[in-house]
C-alpha cells in the first residue's frame, strides 16, 4: 500500500486503519452511528447503509417481513470498501466522515467490548495502540489522529451506552405488533430508529409507548 504522506506515526496510523478497517467496510455499527450520520449529511439513512443475514441470536438482528427475515443494518460498502472512504490523488485511503465516523471507527486499533489488556495484547503484536499517541496540544479524537487515553476511555463509554440503545431499539421493534397488511421494511425500521433516538435524546417515551 502506498505510504500516507501525513508525518510520521499518525500516516502510519491513517493508512493502516484503511487498510485492515475501511477497505472491509465497519461493522460494529450502532443506530447511534447511522442517526449522527444521517442528520448531519442531511441523508435518510437508507442512503448509506446496507443489510445483511443475522444470526437469531444476534441482537442487532432486525425482524423484516412478517418474521421471515432476520438482517443487520450496516454501513454500505462498495468497490472501494467503506461507502465514506475516499481515496487520494497518492493512492491512501481517508475517513470521508471525519468526526462522523462510527465510534468503533474512531476507536482503531482498539476493539469495542475489549478490555485494556486485549488492545495492549494487540500492540504486543505490533500493532500501535491509541494511548498516548495524540502530540501535545491535540485534543481527543482530532480528525485523522489516533485518540489519546482520555479520547478511548470516552469512545468505549459512549459506545457501551449507543450499544445497549441499540439492542434495545432492535428488540422493541422485533417485537411490535405490526398489524395486518403490507409488512415493514427496512425503511420502516430506519424511521422508527430515528424517533427512537430522538426520544432518548429528550427523554420523551418510546415511539410505541405515545398515546395520540
């Protein structure tokens, strides 16, 4: 892969993460990732994101059709990998969506749901781990830098809290009376992510629980 031009280790770092994260596209997605999205790029989120067969264990598995399928909802891919990575003139790959991208995005090289030991096991093995690797002066999570210790501690807390949002938002949809007629689709569950979200926001009771 040709080298990022960006000085010294945060290159290293931006074209690494292409290469082992955005060419295969983020998966570990929560609603909260595709809200944020979807409200700044001013883009209804099934613009952007895709599905994809989910086990029936699988909390994030979003019942469709009467319950005859079970999909993830994803941020897109494409030939490029990533449907927001953008190459360079030089041939590197870059976030398009800079502070947008998804929390466990941001996160690399560090896992969401891993504890500190696993990521120092994954710098034992040579892969850099974000602490401490911001230069003085940059704040957590500066576009196109790896995140600070500060920066990390803060992307896992919000990503424990938008994962347990999530699971919660996908299994009060799964079970929803429906009703007769035609059966929802994905973008039915993508509106309803979107109320689900802004109730929480303010507070407001889930979309099934308001009483017209």
């Amino acid at each position: 892969m040709t080298a990022d031009s960006t000085p010294g280790a945060d290159g290293a770092w931006q074209s690494t993460r292409a290469e082992r994260l955005c060419y295969r596209g983020p998966r570990l997605v929560t609603g909260a990732d595709i809200v944020r999205i979807s409200r700044t790029l001013a883009l209804e989120p099934w613009h952007f994101v895709q599905t994809a067969p989910a086990a029936a264990n699988d909390p994030t598995g979003v019942v469709l059709d009467n319950a005859r399928r079970r999909v993830n909802v994803r941020i897109a891919n494409a030939a490029h990998g990533c449907v927001f990575h953008v190459l360079t003139l030089e041939g590197t790959g870059r976030c398009g969506l800079g502070e947008l991208a998804p929390v466990s995005c941001r996160m690399y090289p560090a896992v969401p749901g891993r504890d500190d030991e696993a990521d120092a096991a994954d710098a034992g093995a040579g892969r850099e781990h974000p602490t401490g690797a911001a230069p003085e002066g940059e704040g957590p999570g500066t576009v196109g830098r790896p995140l600070d210790a500060a920066g990390l501690a803060r992307a896992r807390r919000d990503w424990v809290a938008d994962r347990d949002h999530w699971f919660e938002t996908v299994r009060r949809w799964n079970e929803l009376d429906k009703g007769p007629g035609d059966p929802p689709g994905i973008e039915d569950f993508q509106r309803y992510l979107l109320e689900a979200h802004a109730a929480r926001e303010t507070g407001a009771p889930w979309p099934e629980e308001v009483v017209a």
